[in-house]
C-alpha cells in the first residue's frame, strides 16, 4: 500500500506547486508598470554611471 500513499503525496505536492505559480504577484497593471519604470530607471543611472566611470578611466589612460 506505500505505492498508493506516494501516489498521494506526489499529487498534493504537485497541487501545492501550481498554486503557488498560478498566484504570482498581487499588483495591479498601473502598480506593476509603475514598478518596472522603477526598476528600470535604477538600471539606467548605473549604466550611466559606469559609462562616466569607464570614460575617465580611458581619459586617465591616455594622458
């Protein structure tokens, strides 16, 4: 009878498994764009700000 009781327990762990990824997040669209304009305007200071250091450093370089 374990072969019945694994058959169980697999199922239960497989229906806990696919709610937790049908629940994924609890934003609304406005909240979930406005975050990722968030995020994404973070990302594009630091790439600004690797480009300036990047820049003067070469222009170390060459002096």
């Amino acid at each position: 009878m374990a072969r019945g009781n694994q058959r169980d327990k697999a199922r239960e762990a497989a229906q806990k498994k696919a709610a937790a990824q049908k629940k994924g997040h609890n934003m609304s669209g406005s909240e979930l764009a406005k975050a990722k304009e968030i995020a994404a305007q973070k990302m594009r200071e630091k790439q600004a700000a690797a480009d300036a250091k990047k820049a003067a450093e070469a222009a170390a370089g060459k002096k």
